[in-house]
C-alpha cells in the first residue's frame, strides 16, 4: 500500500523517483495499492494525475477514504457533504443521494477549498437535529510544496466542535477503510507513508511493515520521536525501493 500526497507528488509536483519505483515493484511482481485519505479527487482525477507522473493506473488500483466514509451510510440515505468530487462520486456509487439541504441522515466531511461560516453552520445546524457526523478522515494538515494546508482533520474538528458530536472517521487508520483494503487485496506485503499517525498506525492495525518516507509532512528530526515508530525510513520511495534491491 502506497500513499499518493507526501509520497507519489506534491499537489501536481511528483516526487522525484516515485514513478520509476512504482515500476520496479512491479517488475518484482508486487502489487501496488494506492491507499490515499484524499477525498476531493474522483478516481478518473487520481488515475489521470498517475498517468502525468509516469505511472499507468487504473481505478482498482485505487483505495480512497471517500470510499471508505461512503462504507458507513446506507444505499438510499440522504447525506449533505462537505468536500470535493472524490467523495460525492463514493457516495453516488453507493447508493447514497447527496443534497444541499435538511432533512438529511449524514454529514460528511472531506478534503476541500469550498468550505466557510455558512456551510459549517448548515452541516453543524444537520448534526444537532441528528443526523450521523462521518468524516472521509482526520488529517490535520495537507501537504504541498511550499507549506502545509489544513487538512480534512481541520475541517471536520471545526464542525465536531460546532455540533458536539464525535465524528465516525473512515480513512486511514481506521476500520472502515481497512475493511475496504482487505476486500481488495487478499495480502498486503505492507505500508508506505509520509505519516505515522495514519499510515502507521493503519500497518499496526493490518500487522504490516511500516515504511516511512520524508518527502511529505515528516521530517527528519523528528523520527527519532516517532509514535508508533516505523519499521524503515528513507528520504522518498525511490530511495526506499533501491533499498530493497528491486
């Protein structure tokens, strides 16, 4: 299981080597599963942005926690959402039918731009006339190549706060998205991340190898302090991959 931000690019910047990596898994005849807690793109998005970077895809290569958080919501229930494209996709495709509006079952968080007072006062105002609070995940921060974006985490505290719920969260490292790798793939080999707190703790509840690479939210100094602490690390996945001699 590969991580996508952090790991294979930086916003729209690949990480450098991350391609030729992937390639050499491959030719080692490991299966690399995408696993990322970004919900905005769809999966057309995320298979076309793979292909810009070198790497050829398709959407069974892709594990999302938009799919994930869609797991959590019945087929006909109504669900006003808070996030990108990735997400409302997941959500059709479960049989989920996304409004703008109350009544509504679910609230769900996710990973976007478009988020402001009266939207947080909408999804809040649904949550205490109780409807279920259900984050895509809980990231506090996002990476790009000059500085760290709040993150879905961010979003989802904002309307937990307003609401007083706890929210259910489905992306790493929690059930609901574990459940969903564990449909898709029959074994996993292990992990690769640029975050301990998702990606690690996601290969502890799998009983995987954790490896962490530095060329997302992680740096250097602090993995001397890593909880849980990774089982490798290496600057990139490049880097990480010719260490393996594949």
């Amino acid at each position: 299981m590969v991580d996508l931000d952090g790991v294979v690019w930086l916003t729209d910047q690949p990480v450098p080597g991350s391609a030729e990596a992937v390639a050499a898994l491959r030719r080692a005849r490991v299966r690399v599963l995408f696993v990322t807690n970004n919900s905005q793109p769809t999966l057309a998005e995320l298979v076309g942005r793979l292909e810009r970077v070198g790497i050829e895809a398709s959407a069974e290569d892709l594990v999302t926690s938009g799919q994930a958080a869609a797991t959590l919501l019945a087929p006909g229930a109504r669900a006003l959402v808070i996030g990108g494209g990735g997400v409302v996709e997941s959500l059709t495709a479960r049989g989920v039918e996304v409004v703008e509006a109350s009544p509504v079952d679910a609230v769900v968080v996710g990973w976007t731009r478009q988020f402001d007072f009266d939207r947080l006062a909408a999804a809040a105002t649904a949550v205490r006339a109780g409807a279920t609070l259900v984050g895509t995940n809980d990231d506090p921060t996002f990476p790009t190549p000059g500085r760290l974006l709040p993150g879905a985490g961010a979003l989802l505290a904002a309307v937990a706060t307003a609401s007083g719920v706890v929210p259910q969260v489905a992306g790493k490292p929690h059930r609901a998205v574990a459940d969903l790798i564990a449909r898709r793939s029959a074994e996993v080999r292990a992990t690769v991340g640029d975050r301990p707190s998702t990606d690690g703790a996601l290969a502890r509840l799998l009983e995987v190898p954790y490896a962490l690479v530095l060329s997302g939210v992680t740096g250097e100094s602090q993995v001397p302090s890593l909880d849980p602490p990774a089982d490798a690390v290496a600057p990139d996945l490049g880097s990480l991959v010719a260490s393996l001699g594949w």
